[in-house]
C-alpha cells in the first residue's frame, strides 16, 4: 500500500513547490515594480510571498536569479516550461504568408509582451550597472531581443515581403528600436497610450520601413 502511494505524494509535493515558487517570483515581480533593483531585497520579497528568507534561495536563488525568472514568465506569459520560440503565437507567424497579415500580428504580439515584460526591463537595465550576475542576464535578453528581431526579418524575406533595397541588417535594426521597452514605457506608461494604440504604432511604422509597395497599402 504505501508503494502506490508514493506517486501522489511527489505529485502534491512538486505542486507545493511550484506554487511557492510562483508565490516568491511574483512577489519579486512587484516589488521590483515598486521600489527598483536597490530598493528589493530578499527580506521583503520573502515577507510579501509568506515564506523564509531560506526558502526564496531555494526556490529560485538571490535577486538576480528573481529577476531573470520574473522577466522569462513575463516574457511567454506564465510560468509553464515551455520557451517562447515553441509558442503557438510563434507558429502562427510562422504560418503567415501574407506580409502584411504578418507584420499586424507581430505588432500585436510585440504589444502584448510588452505591456507584462517592460517594467521589468526597466529594472534589470538599471541592475546590471548595479551587479555582475544581473549583467549577464541583461547581455541574454538583449541577445534574445535581437533573436526576435531577426525573427520577423527572416520570416518577410522568406515570404518575399521585404521591401527591396532594405538590407537584413538595416531590417533588425527597425525590428529592435520598435521592440525597445523604453517606447513602451514613453507611450504607454508615460503618456497614457492604449495597448491598441501602442499595436497600431509598431504596425505602422514596421510597414513603412520594412514592407515593398504593395504590401504597405491600406496602412492607415
């Protein structure tokens, strides 16, 4: 009898763990939100998540390993396993074979990720000056930025949807400026854009500069 027991018991202790797991990241999350990289410690994150300071550690590790989780969730919208390039909003792209169609998705993807991961880039941008471990994770997502630039810039070339003259690198170039957390934090969190408004500006800007003629048309 306790031999069929014991696969209940790892799964309800696996489940304990990840929820407090989840409990100490989003606590993190908050508080690196509110009061900056110097202003959050382990002390308060363990306080807001209701756990000991020892279980943050073990949980996920010291602050740069809170904020690098905290902005990976942030980044595929949850805390499930699975890489945002395995996505199924990746798939769809992947699927588009009209450039236009194309671009307006990933200006609405863009936005979307945006409007969770960009208070958090803010914080790491700042923690990275601060420590050597948080400088590492800025130098990966800036390499994983680029990635998603490349991305869309890979997929227009493939489905003859770039605008001729506009070289690979000058694309990704366009690609990571209208990616840049900083705009989203000047028209968003600064000066009252919507999520849609923010969507239809990438759009906009992404047709202009990336796209041939025919396919700009229509762009509003």
């Amino acid at each position: 009898m306790p031999e069929a027991r014991r696969p209940y018991r790892s799964t309800l202790r696996k489940s304990q763990a990840r929820a407090t797991r989840r409990a100490v990241v989003d606590a993190a999350r908050d508080l690196f939100v509110e009061l900056g990289w110097s202003g959050t410690t382990i002390d308060a994150v363990a306080a807001r998540a209701g756990v000991s300071r020892k279980t943050v550690f073990t949980s996920v590790g010291g602050k740069a390993a809170l904020l690098k989780l905290a902005l990976d969730w942030a980044l595929v919208g949850d805390d499930e396993p699975v890489p945002l390039e395995e996505r199924q909003v990746l798939a769809e792209m992947e699927q588009q074979t009209d450039p236009r169609a194309l671009v307006a998705r990933w200006a609405q993807f863009v936005a979307e990720l945006e409007e969770r991961a960009a208070p958090l880039a803010a914080v790491l941008v700042v923690a990275a000056d601060a420590d050597p471990d948080a400088a590492g994770v800025h130098a990966v997502s800036e390499r994983n930025r680029r990635r998603g630039a490349e991305f869309i810039v890979k997929r227009l070339t493939a489905i003859d949807g770039l605008r001729p003259g506009v070289t690979a690198e000058r694309a990704v170039a366009a690609a990571l400026v209208l990616m840049d957390p900083s705009i989203h934090r000047t028209l968003v969190s600064e000066h009252g854009w919507t999520r849609r408004e923010y969507a239809d500006w990438i759009e906009r800007n992404a047709v202009a500069e990336l796209l041939e003629g025919d396919n700009a048309d229509g762009c509003e």
